[in-house]
C-alpha cells in the first residue's frame, strides 16, 4: 500500500494514496494546488487567484501580453489588454479615466467631474473661482474677490467695487470730485458752484441773494439789502462814524 519513500517517512499516507502529487509532498504546492483548484504558477505566488481562476488567460501571460503585475493581482485584465494604464490598475484612477472620458487631474480629486466634461474650467476645480463664474453669468475679477457681485453685473464699475468711489459714482450721478469728498453733493446737480462747494462763499451767495462783497464780511447783511448805504457800512454817516452795527473794513 505504501512505498519505501511512505515507510522513511518521506511522503505522507495521503501522497501514497495518490491523493496528492510529489510536489504537495515536499511543500512545494499547497493543497488547493494538489486539488487542481490551482495551476502550478499561482502555487509558485507568480498569480493571484483571479488568474487561478481563469479571469484572466494564463496563455496572455506565456505571450508576453501580460507583466508580472498582472500575475501578482496587482492589475486586472484591462490592463493586460492595454484598455486601462497601471494608475487605473492600482486603483488610483477610475475606469472613466482610462476610457479617456476625464484627465488625469479628475483622477487624482483635484477637479470634479464637471470640469472633466468641460463644463468648468481649471480655475473653478481649484478653487480660484465659484461656480457663477464657470457660467458665465460674473467675470474673473469678480470670482478672485477683486469686484463685488454687482461690478460683474455691469451695474458698477471697478473703482466702486474697490472701495474708492460711492454707489452714486459708480451710477454716474456724481463726479469723481464728489465721490473724493472735495464736493458736496450739490455741487454736483449743478445747484451750487465751486466755490460754494469749498465753502469760500455761502449758499445765499450762491442763489444771488447776497453779493460777493456780503459773501467775504467786508459789508454787512443790512447793506446788502439795501436797507443802509455803502458810506455808512464805511463807517462814514452824517454825523461822522457810525454805530458797531457797521462793517469795519
């Protein structure tokens, strides 16, 4: 029942049986390779069980049309076939990726997939932009924080969005000046000249209630209304000087 090798103790009774081979005998297979529930090179670690189990053809590797990757499961058949690259295999990228419908940087989660189809673009995968921007409805300067929601609509321009001019300004109902402070509002509905609008003359002045002389302090309201002459305002009355009430030049 057994042989000489089976009595030295140098093969199991199962080996004598002929249940398994030589090879299972020495350790150099396991029992699934002694089963036939795997071939010689997965026994050897050369293939993983996908390849064991005919998921892949054991021919394509004999071929050359398959590298060691693909015998150690480090790949699928795709990449044997040359349909997916090794990131694909490793996991790295997606199936989408090697089919060519999205580079490699939606890959790696640096963009999303609409900026693989093209619907955004790079910018607005990093971050740099919102998504307003990728459609078109707010421009670069808006997404990069230089501009407000209301400058990329047109509806003001790029000195208000800074800061440096008001609402009005940017509107065009007042002027540059204005909007500096150097002019007051009225001066710029053209109610007022210059001069009032730097406080040198008086809105009276400006309305030609008073006079210009009235304006600067050299002749007093009561002068400008007519109500005493000018030899008076000088200090000049019939009866020599007149009272305080008069301007002194």
């Amino acid at each position: 029942m057994v042989g000489p090798l089976l009595a030295k103790g140098m093969v199991d009774p199962l080996l004598a049986k002929g249940m398994v081979d030589p090879l299972l005998a020495k350790g150099m297979v396991g029992p699934l390779l002694a089963k036939g529930m795997v071939g010689p090179l997965l026994a050897k670690g050369m293939v993983g069980p996908l390849l064991a189990k005919g998921m892949v053809e054991k021919t394509l590797l004999a071929k050359g049309m398959v590298g060691p990757l693909l015998a150690k499961g480090m790949v699928d058949p795709l990449l044997a076939k040359g349909m997916v690259g090794p990131l694909l295999a490793k996991g790295m990228v997606d199936p989408l990726l090697a089919k060519g419908m999205v580079d490699p940087l939606l890959a790696k989660g640096m963009v999303d997939p609409l900026l693989a189809k093209g619907m955004v673009d790079p910018l607005l995968a990093k971050g740099m932009v919102d998504p307003l921007l990728a459609k078109g409805m707010v421009d670069p300067l808006l997404a990069k924080g230089m501009v407000g929601p209301l400058q990329a609509k047109g509806m003001v321009d790029p000195l208000l969005a800074k800061g440096m001019v008001g609402p009005l300004l940017a509107k065009g109902m007042v002027d540059p000046l204005l909007a500096k402070g150097m002019v007051d509002p009225l001066l710029a509905k053209g109610m007022v000249g210059p001069l009032l609008a730097k406080g040198m003359i008086d809105p009276l002045l400006a309305k030609g209630m008073v006079d210009p002389l009235l304006a600067k302090g050299m002749v007093d309201p009561l002068l400008a209304k007519g109500m005493i002459d000018p030899l008076l305002a000088k200090g000049y009355g019939k009866n020599g000087w007149v009272g305080s009430h008069a301007l002194q030049l």
